[in-house]
C-alpha cells in the first residue's frame, strides 16, 4: 500500500516511496512516500495559513478538538496497534503496541485537560500586570522510530492544545502509524493544523533550517539533536529537543535481589531496550552482585521474544540494520575487554533483526557499553563496593535524563537519587513517566521539557501586559 503526505488536510501522492519492512521478517508493510523541500515548503505555508485562525480560536473548542482526536485514536485502536506492530516490529501485548495507542490515547486527553490561565503579577493601587501565553506559529516535529505514534502525540497535541500548527516528519523506519494518525486528526481539525511531510533524513535538516518555522521539537540521539540546534541557529529557533539518555540506576546493599528483578529487568528492557529512559547502566553492591545476576538471568528466561504479531510474545526485534549492527559491535567489544556474558551474547540468527536479552557482568567505565547508550537489549552490571564511588561514577557521564535508586529504605534511596545528575529520578523502579509531571534531560541529554504545565509552556510565547 502506497501512504501519502497529508498537506492542508489533503493526501498527496509523490513522485517516488521507499519500502517499509518489518523487522522481525523483512516483509515489506507499506511505502512510505518521499516528500520533497517543494513538499515541505507547501506543508509550511498551509500551516502558517491556519495559523492565522487557529490561534484565535477559542480555548475551549481547541479543548474539544483534542479530546475528539483521543476518541478517533481509541476508535481505531487495535488497527494502528496492527500497524505500528508492522512497522516497528514491537510485540502487540504487554508494553507493546495496544500499550503504546493506549498511551497516545490517554496522553492526549490528559493534555486536553491542561491549562495556561493568565497569571496576575500585580494588582494594586499602582496598576494590573498580567502574564499572557501565546501560540508560537508554525512548529516543526522530528520524531524517531522506536515509540513513534506515542511520541508523535507527545509532539503533536501540545502544539494543537496551545493554538500552534505543525508539520511533523516521521522517522522514515517507522513513517505508517504516524501518517495514519495524522489522517485520522484531519478528520477532526481544520486544514492545515496538522502537517504530515515524510521522507529521508536529510528532509529532516531542511526542516529545521526553515524560515518559515519558530519552533523544533526533536525526539532522539543527541549527535542529531546537535544538528538541528546548529541549522536553527541562523533563524534563532525555539527548541525542545528531548535527546539520549544512559541511564544509571544504582542498587544498595540492603536490596531484595528477587524482590527487584522484575523492576530493573522491564526498566532495562521495555520497548527491548530501545527507550531513551531505559536503565542502560546497573552499578550493584559486591555483597548482592551475584544474587542480583541470577535474579535477572531467571527472570529473562521467563520472557519470550519472537515475531511481534504473535499474541505470545513480549519483546520483539530491534528495529532496524543500523542500531542491531551496533548492539552486536557494543557486546563484542564487552567481551574483548573481559564482559562475562551472562546470557544472549550473540545474535539469534534466521529472519529479523532478533538479539537475545543479554547481560554483561564485570564490565567497567571505558568500555563502550557503559559509557555509551546502547539501546537495545543488552544491559552491563558493575559492581561497586562503596556508595559514594558508585554515585560518582554514575554521574560521570555526558548524559543525563534518568536514573535509579533500588533499597529496601525508602528514604535513603530518595536522598541518593535527588544526587544523581538527571532530570527524572525514580526509586525502586526506572522509566516511569506520567502525562502530569514535567519529563526531560540536563546535561547532553536535552533542554526544556515535555508533559505537564511546564511542558504545554514550551508551545508559548509570553506576553507582559500593563493595564
């Protein structure tokens, strides 16, 4: 089935598509179509053009119109769970694809529900002082392939909900889902709101090049969100760019191995690892080490991965050539530098992109795996001996969007985790985000915010007014 570009409401054909396959068979699901600067340029002006009417219209029926497009998503459910499940290659069960259209569902009614009332500054003999919050404009949205209708949503109903209009640009590994999506949107929104321009990658830096755009919003690696920090530069672009992540979470002494396996095994490997807040790093106290390793070779033993359309299964294949390449490099090198290979280690074989869940003991700083983000289904355990030198070594990374404390004390690990160097911490558990709290990154992984008040702010614009 040929997909089609969706400019001020309409589908438009391309010249020319690209194959989309699913990883775990390398079928081919769909064609992606192959947009163009020209494309781009037409999707920019109808957004600017609906701007103009958008942005006035009324709060509430901006309101409406997001709760309408939740209750589109929920009506076609289980076809865009089929379809990201096609495309992406994630198990349908489970924290997969019905998890994932659930998700873009609730969110987008959590945030139809948001408010930006204006805020009094002063009220007083001396005169009134408000603070308003206006639309930006036009906002454009890179999204990646691993959640790519949830995160799309995540781009995409904060900018409708603030008076804003977008074009967003799909991963082309993971384009189908968001396409329908947007369909499904334009059902409810007037034309031009929601843009829908596909293509390859380097569409993606035209796009953050554009004049006509004020805003960026990017999900994804920091080596890319460095790119379009650069070509916004010229045009001094606002951005929210919500970047890697190589998550540290940190079990102390007093930790119940079997207690907390299955917390660290699913905050390790939802989505099979490839999650920008999944636990990438385990630094474990040497009295529990050995215990903590067979908990989670027990548990994993219990979870089955194969072909995401089979009702089975609870993991599914990475997602494309590129990053399975990198997971096997990453676990090699591991091993040439003294990793134990706890299980895994070593491609599956046969059709897909199938790596087995794979834990490495005896790892240190300075190899690869730790110190880079791996995503996917691999997970390095260090061992540690003293509190402090386990903190500091978790901090001692350029990234810096979540991390974990594991105890038996609740109120310790709540102290420890507010010292690691992030912008979301959890104790006894990891990867937890919620549609009401602000989610993002410091250091390399990220500025601004997503979710929340905080996060609908980033689509404003703030206006003193002196009445």
């Amino acid at each position: 089935m040929d997909y089609a570009l969706i400019i001020n409401g309409t589908a438009r054909k391309t010249a020319d598509y690209a194959d989309v396959k699913n990883p775990s068979t390398f079928e081919v699901v769909g064609r992606m179509p192959l947009g163009t600067p020209q494309d781009l340029d037409d999707a920019v002006a109808a957004a600017a053009e609906a701007f103009k009417t958008w942005s006035v219209t009324p709060d509430a029926e901006r309101q409406a119109a997001c709760h309408a497009i939740a209750a589109k998503i929920e009506a076609h459910a289980e076809e865009l769970a089929q379809l990201i499940t096609a495309e992406q290659g994630k198990q349908l069960n489970g924290l997969g694809s019905r998890f994932e259209v659930g998700g873009t569902a609730f969110w987008t009614h959590s945030t139809a529900d948001l408010q930006l009332p204006v805020e009094v500054i002063q009220d007083n003999e001396q005169g009134r002082i408000e603070l308003h919050r206006k639309a930006i404009g036009v906002i454009g949205s890179i999204t990646p392939w691993n959640w790519p209708m949830l995160i799309g949503s995540w781009h995409l109903i904060p900018a409708v909900r603030t008076g804003n209009t977008i074009v967003i640009k799909p991963s082309p590994y993971t384009p189908l889902s968001t396409i329908r999506m947007v369909e499904l949107m334009n059902e409810v929104l007037p034309p031009g709101v929601v843009n829908c321009v596909s293509g390859a990658d380097s569409l993606g830096a035209v796009m953050s090049a554009h004049p006509g755009i004020s805003k960026m919003v990017f999900t994804g690696s920091t080596a890319t969100g460095r790119k379009i920090m650069a070509s916004a530069a010229p045009t001094l672009k606002r951005l929210t760019l919500e970047l890697g992540g190589n998550d540290a979470g940190v079990v102390l002494p007093d930790a119940d191995p079997k207690a907390i396996a299955p917390g660290l095994f699913w905050g390790a490997f939802i989505n099979g690892g490839q999650t920008c807040a999944a636990l990438k790093r385990l630094y474990v106290h040497d009295s529990i080490y050995d215990a903590v390793c067979d908990a989670l070779v027990e548990f994993a033993a219990t979870v089955p991965m194969g072909d995401g359309r089979d009702e089975s299964n609870q993991l599914g294949p990475i997602q494309n050539e590129m990053q399975f390449k990198r997971v096997c490099a990453l676990v090699n090198e591991a091993k040439q530098a003294g990793g134990r290979i706890l299980c895994g280690g070593a491609p599956r074989g046969g059709n897909g992109y199938f790596y087995p869940i794979t834990f490495v003991a005896d790892v240190q700083e300075g190899t690869r795996l730790v110190d880079e983000e791996q995503f996917g289904p691999v997970l390095p355990i260090i061992r540690y001996t003293d509190v402090e030198d386990a903190m500091r070594r978790a901090n001692d990374n350029p990234l810096g969007l979540g991390g974990s404390v594991w105890s038996s004390d609740v109120s310790k690990a709540k102290q420890l985790v507010q010292r690691l160097e992030c912008g979301t911490g959890w104790v006894n558990k990891h990867g937890g985000i919620q549609p009401n709290a602000p989610f993002g990154g410091i250091k390399q992984s990220g500025i601004g915010v997503e979710f929340g008040p905080e996060g609908l702010k980033e689509y404003t614009v703030t206006q003193t007014v002196y009445c």
